[in-house]
C-alpha cells in the first residue's frame, strides 16, 4: 500500500507534488530529492496523532465524495460528476476533489487495470482505503431515500406463472399469428377474455401478446414462423432447472430489451449485459425498499459503469428504459417519485403446494409455481383464465397439442402425476388413453400421405365429406392429399368426426422464416446470478470537525505573525490541510499569484497567460444578472484585439472551453470579476 | 421472505372465490362466505365462489355491510385481496338501499324513492325505464303491475331495489304440518331445509318472501316448500312440470300436512279446480288454442287470494309465465330447482321475477351427511358393431348421434348391469323410444313414456315403489318430479345430446337417501359423437364432485354375472 501511494505521489505533475510537500513538511531545500521528500511525508502521516487528526477533519461532504469514489471504482471526474451533479456543480467538484487529493485521502493516477489508459482516475489512497471503507463512508450519503418499507410488497406480475399460462394459449391457438406477425382479432379477444387481470398493467402503447411472445422467443421457449408457433419444451425444463431468482432475472431482462427493441431495432445490449445489470440492482436491495427515482438512475449509474469493461454495449442501456421495464413489470412500482421494490430472491414458492387435478376436467395451478413443473399441465390442457390461481381445462384439443409437441402419454401422466396432489382421476386417465390412441390411429407425412388405423379405416373411408380430397389410395389405410388443400381438408376431418388429426410430418423440424425477430440479443450464458458491483458502506456516522477547525483557528491567531500569512495560514486551515503543529508556520517563500480580480486587468492578464503556459485551469467568475456565476475553464488562448474607442485599451478576450461539457466560450478581460488558477491535475481533454 | 399464509381461500381478482377443501378451516371459511357469494362448482378439490352483484345485494339485505365483507375475506385468505375486487364491493353494496320500494295510499300504486337526485337523473335517462316509471317528488310512481318489470330493469342497470312494499298476505290458511306421517312414519323437517325455509320467509320481514331455493334432486325441495307453507300459513299456488309431479304433490301433502284433500286442487289438463291449495302445470298455463290468443289459464294466478305461489323446477319457467309473473310480484313466491341451467340463458330473469337465490347446498355436503344418497357413476362404453360403421361413418351429424345412442350392444350392457344388480330397484332410461321398447321387450319391463296414459303411470310407479317391479325403462318424462325412494340404480342409455340439465335431474331419480348407495350408469358408444356429448353432460354432476368411472366393455362373456361389479375394467386405454 506504502509502495502504490509513493508511485502515486512520484507519478504527480511537480507543481502538485511540492505543493504537496510544502504544505506537510514546510518550505522545502534544494535540492529536492522526491524520495526523501516522500519518506519524510509517510513518516510523518504514520504517525498515530497525525492519523487521528486526518480522520477527525472528514465531515459529511467530505464522506459523500468518497463513498462516490469508492462506489465508481476509478471513475474519472466526468464520471464522478455525472453521478453527483444533484449535489455539487462541476467546478465545487473539482475543487474537492482537489481539496482531497491534497489531504492526501484521495489519489489521482492512471491505472492500467482499468484498461482506461491516458485516463486520470480518482481512488482512496490505499494507505487509508481500509480504515475509510470501514468508518467514513456510507451509502446513505448517497442515496439517502433508502427505506426498507413495512409488510409484503406484492411480487412482479410479469412472471413465469404467466409465461406457462401464456404458453398454454399459445398451445391451443397456435395459428393465432397473421403472416405479418400480428395476432388475429379472435385470438386478441380470447387473450383479453383468459388475461384479464395482468393485461390492465400494460400500458396502450404496448400490446402483452407482443412482449409475451417476445420474452419466450428471448428465452428459446419458443419460436413464430408464418402463423405457427412451435413450443421448445426442453428448453422450458432446462430452463427450471436454475434457482429461482435467476429464473425471474432472466425474465426480467427479457422485458428491458423488448423495450430497448422498441426504441432501436439495431442497438440491442446483449441479453448478458442485461441480466448482469438487473442482477446487481434488484439483489441489492431487500424487497420493500424505497428509493427515489434520481437515487436509482444513480445506482444504475453505478452497475453500467463498472460493468463496461466486461460489456461495454451496456452503454446502450438507459436508466429510464431499465426502470420503465422494472415498473411495468412490477418489479418496481411508482409512485409519485418513489420506487418500490417488489422482487423478493428469497421468495418460498408456491409452500409446498401442487396442482390439483379434479373430475370435471379442471386444474388448478397455485400461486407462485415454477414453470417446470407447471409446463406439463399448461401443454396438455388449455389456459381459461389467469390469476392468482391458473385454472386449466383439460379438452381432447389441448391434450392432442401436448402430443405434437413431444409429449407422449407416459410423459404427460408422470409430469401431471409428479407436479399434482393426490392422484389423476379415473375419467381423465382414461380419456388420455382414449385420446392418444385416436391421435396416433391417423398419420400424416409429408406429401401428404396419411396411414390410418383398421380401426378407424371405415369411418374415414366411407365418409362423404372427405372423399373428394383423397387424390388416390395406393394401398388399404393410405390415402394420398392435396398439400394445398389443407385447410379444407382439416375442416372436413373435423365434420367427419376427426378433430384431432397430427400435424403433418415434414422430417425437418427445424422452424425457417421466422417472422418475428428482434435483433438478436444473443443468449442467456449463465444459470446462476453474480452480483457485487455495487457496494454498500454502513460504517459512517456522524462527524462534525468545526469544533477542532475552531480550535485551530485560535491557535493560528495567537501565533506572532503579519496578518497576511496568519490569513494564508487560516485559509489553509479551513481547507483542512494542517494536521501537526509543525505546520503552523508561515511560509517565507514567495508564492507566486494564483488570483486576480476586480479591476486589476493587468494582473488577470498576467494569470492567464501563466495558465496557457502551465496549462491550468481558470476559475472565471462573472457577473450576469446581478449574480456571481462561476466557471471552470481550460484557456486555449488570449486574443488581443483593437479597442473601437480611439485612446481606449486594447481588448483582450478569453478564449477557451468550458467544464464539463467543453463549451466554447469567449469571455472579455474586463468582465471577469474574479480569476483564479487551479492545477489541472484532473482533467483531461 | 415467508410463504403464503396456510389460509383455505384465494381471492381472485375477477371477483370469483377459490376455496381449498382439504384446509381444516374449510367450513368455517364457507359459512363465512357463502353470505356474500353464489356456489359455481364444487368439485372434489376446490370449491369456486364467484361474488356478483346481485350476491352483494342479498347480503347487503340480510345486513352484511362491505366492511363485513371485507373482513371476512381477508380472515380466510391467503393472499392480499385485489384492489378491484374492494372496490367494486363497497361500491356495489353501497348501492344497495339507494332505491327503496314503498308502498303508497294507492293500492294500484308504489313509490321508488331514490335518495341522489345524481341516481334520478340517470334513471330518468334510460329508455327502458321510460314507460315505467313516473316522476313524482324525489323518486318515481310505479304501477303495481310494472313492480316486477322495474325491479328486473334496474338490476340490469345496476341499481338494486330494496323492496318494503309489503307482500299481499292473501286469504288465510289453517296449515299445519304433520309430526307423524299419514303412513305412520315420524316426520321431521331436516335442518338444511328448515334453513332454506327461513331463508325465503325471512322472519316475514319486508324484503323477504321472494326467492329461489337451489337443492340437488333427492334432497327433499317438497319439504322446504311446505314449510315455507307452514311458514306463511295461506292460501297456496303451486305450479309444477306435469301431472305426475301434481299428484306426487298431492300425495306428500295429505301425508306429510294437516290438509284434507278436499282442501287440495288438481288445475291439470284433466281437472280445473281451485281450492286452498291448487297445484297445476305450466304446461296448462301456457296453452291457448292458437299462437294469437290470450293464454286463457293466466286467471288462475288471480282467482284463488294466493298469498304464496311455489314455481316447482322454476329453471324451466316457460317464457310465457314471465310476463304473468311480473304481474304478480305483490304475492309472495318460492322457486324450487336443483339446477340453475336454463337453454335460453334467462336465470337472471328467473331470479330477479321470482326472487333471488336464498339458499344452496353442495351436493356433496348433504351426501357427506346422509340426506341424500351417496352415488357412484360409471360411464359404460362400448364399440360400435362393425355392421353399422359404414352407415355412422355416411350419416350427417343428427343422424350419427342417434345411430351411436341406438347402438344395438347397449342391449347386452344394460342387460348385464340388470344382472349384476339383482337386489336393487333400477330405472333405465333413455331418448328414443324403439331402443326403450327393446329394452323392455328385453329385461320384461314396464315402459312408460310420454303416451303412457296418467293413471296407467301411476299404478306402474306404485308397483316399483312397492317392489313388484324392480325394473322399469322410462323415457324423458321421468326426468323430473318423481317420487321413487327406492330406485338405487339408474341405467341411462341415451340423452338429450349434451344436457347438463337432463344428466342432474336423471341422478337425482337415485338420490333420495336409503340404506344403501346408488349406482349411476352411462352408457355410450365408443369413439363416435356421443363421446362428447356425454363428457359435456357430465361437466355439471363433476362440478357437484361427483366423479364418473370410465370403463370399457368390450367383451361380454369375460364378465361374470355372479359379480357386482364388472370384471373388466379398461382403466387405461391401451393403445
């Protein structure tokens, strides 16, 4: 730590690092040796009274800055401003950064870890780093809205409950999609009817089939192509397999890049990034807190910056987009400007509860159960309404539907049989049985060639409804059918009796043309959550150093001294840089004007033409409106131009940008009312 | 963060009610909300409440306030209770009382008072109030006629009537009822139906004398009715579905009441008399001798200072009888039923002429405790012959369906289930008349269908009742409002297509309690069209939770008559 603080201290600009010294260690003799410089500093800021001291002099804003610090890990001075602009101006950050930096409690280098080279980065001094994580800094400087509220927030709505009832309607209408990707009115108004209760939290601009159908295509549950969908159960199983809060992280995550699509088909952050960052936001913080929302864009803030290095598209990511996403999904929910936290990781689903399949062809899925072990029943029967408790009614369609996608009967009874209390009632066994053995009696292969069963083969072959579509029968229970007939020769089926034939098997199962597809997002790469970039201090409590400043005050009063370096002395004082009474002394060396003002041009002439050649910082202030307005600004140059009055002065101007946000700026000599240079140590163009 | 509450009721935010039956706080949770709530479904898991309306109304005049509600709903649920459904509960209680009903000097005339003049303007508005009502001070004249029609339009405006117009009490009535019956039997009214009773008559409170009592068939509707007789103590009109129920009525009166049978009237196609107590079928209501006539019967509704009118199986109140009804909301009037399915879609019309539901039971409740009999259903299927395929296989829709209900092996069937029930009294039912006569032919049983002339019924009935007859095959007509304690097991072998309503009534002719169970068998062919109706009517009886055994029967000479039950049971289908 001594080693990293010293090449830090070696590493500094020479103005700064004698600035440095002088103010601990006195005027200084030439000739300088920095390390011994160095070695004279450590031994005397080691010193236990010295410590104390320094510690003493962190008051609250001092413990904001540096938790900020701390909570950016390296973030250079834009990045720190962006996450504290609520509560310093850029030019007070500056200046307390520096004010740090020379109380030796922050550092400023250039690390290559960061992989931000010819970037200035601010850090705690390591030799201080611990003793500061522990005892001066805490989050709720921050952030302080943070509450924890009392009771049970209701869990998010948008969960894996309703992407298995929603698959289960997917299942029973699978050509609820037009070829252009839209859903057919009756399919719309039968989702409305079954959805009732979740649909009202969506908002009108966007429809829940839409993100529906979205989120399972993200998680490879399943895939649109023309007007059908295909149901991809393995991936569903494989799916459940993860714990619980990965699981709803991952549907979560689904819900921000649909919005994100929304905004911009082509920028899409990959769906990893985004699962990191919900990660890190949603398991920091205990269900029921409440934050305001400036307080959470911060905290997001936070988690994208110090996830760039790993993903650097998460960029792309806004924070209102990732809060619209959580609000809309009642992961958070809002109101007025406070956010709450519903999304509780260690939610105990379902207790012990399972399906319950009853007589009358109904069951009952509870609230809070794993998509796993719903799935089977979805499959095989057909959602009729959503709510708290899904009911499912089980009808020979759906069943059917369960066996086109994979499912054969032994599976279905086992999934229903494992998932399900007490046992499947005789009728509905039985039913299965019964509609297996109809399903499977009719073939039908690509060509299409349907086979059917002797025992079905009467009913089928004497039927007058489908004689006209069996373009020839090569062989007893073979008949051969119009491909592009198929629609009429399914509704004939149907009237004959048969309303449950297969679909017709094509050998390639692969889905082509998908329809709907969002700029790929890329896959899910982990099962398990990782959180820890963010971090949170609790260690602070109050200090208040006016009393110790007064103290010093006093002593620096009663020293014999001309008034101007008593002032000098003070004004140190108050910048909280004198530690040990060996410091109370003035200075003999001449120091050179860092400030100018009023009306002595001259001198503000003078200044900025030392900043040009130092390449400093000017802290200019004017006056607009009968206000003072202070600026920080890094010169570019200082014109001279003719005065139009005839005897007057020529006008010089100060050309430069201003910070943060390099704005080029022109600012009269004579207009600036005050001028001061500061070291540039910091900024970087 | 825990897990939910271990509480027997989830409140859903479409307002309806799922309540587990395996919780210990179970009964408790449902006398709760069986207040405030209709039973849908009771199957054998969960039971479904749905809060409506017209629930809320009721609770509201029996005294329940929405914060009564609410508290009882968040006692027994598990999770919180959605927003939406508070809402919409006090608002909807709150309602209720905002429209009172009183009546006025005029005895042709009643006062709607409504207490917002905001809810006078908006009834003023609706165009089919306009011909009813009359604006008068702060509220509306209504004719006394109209009192029925008013009542039904604001419910479907949602706006509730609090009716404390009083009840015509009509010509008084010595009734008393029996302690011991004319057969000797002691008689003593069960404490569910002394229950329905007082719910109907409602301490003879205004507000109350109006409603709709729903008990599964075998349950014993008769009794409520006459003790809704004793309870009201006048002159009565009772309207039921055909003259076989008008005498089982005339029976259970002179043996279960003080009436003497001069006392009693039989209003039949056969009789005309009007007596204290006159029974009479709808079907006698609604005849007229062409479709622009006047129904000429109607009078009888204002002939006999009825004080209490008992529409029997009120679920099939014909059309006609509506507007008759309407007229009559002065009189006070009990609808009996066991099902609430009507084909037309018109309960809400029933219930607000008649009067609201003030009473149901599970099915399953009052077999648990023995009030009714405890029933096994089997559904019995069989292939069709390959001799008729071709023509099922070539008949149109109509045509299959008949075709797999006359199914030639369902002869054998029933004849093994006849065999294998030696000791029971069995009913064989069915839709078409050439397969019932074949059955008869076949088992040498009495038939009766809808040309069995009435007294001919009536000795065929006393022969089973008294165990001359252990056998008889019946088409529709003994669907409903038969008395036979002893059948204890029924055979049907084809119904009306899908009728829920059919299936109900046709278990109900085994429910009436006995020493021992009853058997319920359903009969259909194998892989034809009569597979889903059959499913389709079995959904309301599963809905009771009663639970049907699929079994196929494919091969007679394995089974041994000397069994009970059927050797070969298909519980699987083996493909």
């Amino acid at each position: 730590m001594i080693n990293a603080w010293k090449n830090n201290l070696l590493s500094l600009p020479d103005s700064i690092f004698f600035d440095i010294m002088r103010n601990y260690l006195g005027d200084l003799k030439t000739p300088f040796n920095k390390h011994d410089l160095i070695r004279s500093l450590t031994s005397m800021i080691m010193k236990k009274e010295i410590r104390t001291r320094l510690f003493e002099l962190v008051d609250e804003d001092d413990s904001r800055l540096l938790t900020a610090v701390s909570l950016l890990k390296y973030p250079t001075i834009s990045e720190l401003f962006c996450f504290t602009r609520k509560i310093y101006s850029f030019l007070e950050l500056y200046n307390r950064v520096e004010n740090l930096q020379q109380r030796l409690l922050l550092c400023i280098e250039y690390p290559e870890k960061s992989g931000r080279k010819d970037e200035k980065v601010i850090r705690l001094n390591p030799l201080f780093e611990e003793e500061l994580k522990s005892k001066y800094l805490g989050s709720s400087l921050i952030f302080p809205s943070i509450e924890v509220k009392e009771g049970r927030p209701a869990q998010p709505w948008y969960n894996e409950q309703l992407l298995s009832g929603f698959i289960s309607f997917l299942s029973a209408n699978r050509n609820m999609l037009k070829n252009n990707g839209n859903a057919r009115k009756k399919a719309e108004n039968k989702f409305s009817e079954v959805f009732a209760s979740v649909e009202k939290n969506v908002p009108e601009n966007i429809q829940l089939p839409d993100l529906l159908i979205h989120s399972l295509r993200i998680l490879k549950f399943a895939e649109a192509s023309s007007s059908a969908v295909n149901i991809h159960t393995d991936a569903i199983l494989n799916f459940g397999s993860s714990e619980y809060k990965s699981r709803m992280l991952k549907i979560a995550s689904t819900v921000v890049t649909f919005l994100l699509k929304e905004e911009d088909a082509d920028r899409t952050p990959s769906i990893d990034s985004i699962y990191m960052l919900l990660s890190n936001l949603l398991l920091s913080f205990y269900c029921g807190t409440v934050i305001s929302r400036e307080d959470l864009t911060s905290v997001l803030y936070l988690i994208k910056r110090n996830l760039l290095a790993g993903y650097p598209e998460i960029g792309l990511v806004t924070g209102d987009s990732v809060i619209e996403a959580l609000c809309l999904t009642g992961y958070l929910s809002e109101t007025e400007t406070l956010l709450t936290f519903n999304f509780d990781p260690d939610y105990v689903q379902a207790a012990g509860e399972k399906l319950r399949i009853q007589s009358n062809s109904e069951i009952s899925a509870p609230a809070g159960f794993a998509i796993a072990e719903e799935i089977t029943a979805a499959i095989c029967s057909e959602i009729r309404n959503y709510d708290i408790t899904r009911t499912y009614s089980i009808e020979k369609r759906s069943f059917a539907a369960a066996l086109e996608a994979g499912f054969d009967l032994e599976e279905i009874i086992s999934g229903l049989e494992k998932n399900s209390t007490g046992s499947i009632p005789q009728n509905i066994l039985f039913s299965f049985g019964a509609w297996e053995k109809e399903y499977r009696s009719i073939g039908l292969n690509y060509g299409v060639v349907m086979t059917v069963s002797p025992d079905r083969l009467p009913l089928i072959k004497h039927a007058p409804q489908l004689k006209e579509f069996f373009l020839a029968s090569p062989a007893p229970g073979v008949f051969i059918l119009d491909p592009e007939k198929e629609n009429e020769w399914r509704r004939a089926f149907a009237d004959a009796g048969f309303d449950i034939l297969p679909e017709i098997k094509t050998g390639d199962d692969a889905v082509t043309t998908p329809i709907l597809g969002p700029k790929s997002a890329g896959e899910f790469s982990k099962n398990t959550v990782e959180t820890g970039l963010i971090d949170f201090f609790s260690g602070y409590s109050i200090q208040n150093p006016s009393k110790l400043l007064d103290e010093l005050t006093d002593k620096i009063n009663r020293l014999p001294m001309t008034p101007e370096k008593r002032n000098k002395l003070n004004a140190r004082s108050q910048k909280k840089l004198i530690l040990s009474d060996s410091q109370l002394k003035a200075s003999d060396r001449p120091e050179e004007k860092g400030e100018a003002g009023g009306l002595d041009h001259r001198a503000k002439i003078r200044l900025t033409e030392r900043a040009l050649e130092l390449e400093n910082l000017l802290e200019v202030t004017t006056v607009v409106d009968l206000e003072l307005e202070k600026r920080l600004v890094k010169p570019l140059k200082l014109t001279k131009a003719e005065n139009a009055l005839e005897g007057k002065p020529p006008v010089y101007t100060v050309e430069g940008i201003e910070l943060p946000d390099e704005k080029e700026i022109h600012i009269p000599i004579t207009r600036i009312s005050y001028l001061k240079m500061l070291k540039s140590s910091l900024y970087t163009p | 963060m825990t897990a939910p509450e271990n509480k027997p009721l989830i409140v859903q935010s479409d307002s309806s009610l799922m309540l587990d039956v395996h919780d210990s706080s179970f009964e408790s949770a449902r006398n709760e909300i069986a207040a405030f709530s209709e039973l849908e479904k009771s199957p054998e898991h969960i039971h479904t409440y749905r809060i409506t309306p017209l629930s809320l109304w009721n609770a509201a005049s029996a005294g329940i306030p929405a914060e009564e509600v609410k508290d009882r709903l968040e006692r027994w649920s598990r999770f919180a209770i959605p927003d939406n459904v508070l809402f919409s509960i006090r608002q909807t209680i709150n309602r209720f009382g905002q429209l009172v009903l009183r009546e006025t000097t005029n005895s042709d005339l009643l006062f709607l008072e409504a207490d917002n003049p905001n809810i006078i303007l908006e009834l003023e508005s609706r165009k089919s109030l306009k011909k009813l009502l009359i604006r008068e001070g702060d509220g509306f004249l209504i004719r006394l006629v109209d009192r029925g029609s008013v009542k039904v339009e604001l419910i479907k405006a949602g706006w509730p009537v609090k009716d404390l117009a009083p009840l015509k009490e009509g010509t008084s009535l010595d009734f008393k009822l029996r302690k011991k019956t004319l057969g000797g039997r002691d008689f003593t009214i069960r404490d569910y139906q002394t229950e329905a009773a007082g719910a109907f008559f409602g301490g003879g409170q205004l507000g109350f004398g109006f409603g709709t009592i729903v008990m599964p068939c075998g349950s014993g509707k008769t009794i409520v009715g006459m003790k809704a007789m004793d309870l009201c103590r006048t002159n009565t009109l009772i309207i039921t579905t055909n003259i076989a129920a008008v005498h089982q009525w005339m029976r259970e009166l002179i043996d279960k009441t003080e009436l003497k049978p001069e006392e009693i009237g039989e209003y039949t196609g056969a009789r005309k008399e009007i007596k204290p107590v006159t029974i009479a079928t709808y079907q006698i209501l609604t005849w007229r001798p062409d479709k622009e006539s006047d129904f000429p019967h109607f009078k009888i509704f204002s002939a006999g200072g009825w004080g209490l009118i008992i529409y029997d199986e009120v679920h099939l109140l014909p059309a006609p009888v509506f507007r008759v009804t309407a007229e009559i909301q002065a009189v006070r009037r009990l609808g009996l039923t066991a099902t609430l399915l009507r084909e037309d879609g018109r309960e809400a019309d029933v219930f607000s002429l008649v009067g609201p539901k003030r009473f149901d039971v599970p099915w399953k409740e009052l077999e648990t405790k023995g009030w009714i009999a405890e029933a096994d259903c089997f559904e019995i299927r069989v292939d069709l012959p390959e001799s008729l395929l071709i023509s099922y296989a070539t008949a149109d829709k109509r045509q299959k369906f008949r075709i797999a209900s006359e199914n030639p092996r369902k002869l054998d069937i029933v004849n093994q289930l006849v065999q294998n029930h030696r000791e029971d009294h069995i009913i064989v039912i069915g839709q078409y008349l050439k397969q019932l006569h074949s059955l008869a032919k076949m088992l040498k049983a009495p038939i009766i269908t809808g040309k069995t002339p009435n007294a001919e019924r009536e000795v065929i009935y006393q022969d089973f009742r008294e165990g001359k007859v252990r056998v008889i095959v019946v088409s529709k007509v003994a669907n409903f409002a038969i008395d036979l304690p002893d059948a204890s097991v029924a055979i049907q072998v084809s119904g009306t297509f899908g009728s829920r309503q059919e299936e109900a009534q046709r278990l109900g002719r085994i429910l009436r309690p006995k020493e021992r169970n009853s058997w319920f068998y359903s009969v259909v062919s194998n892989f034809t069209t009569e597979e889903v109706f059959s499913a389709n009517r079995q959904k309301f009886l599963t809905e009771q939770g009663y639970k049907y055994n699929i079994e196929i029967w494919d091969d007679l000479e394995d089974i041994s008559p000397d069994k009970k039950l059927p050797i070969e049971k298909s519980e699987v289908y083996q493909s």
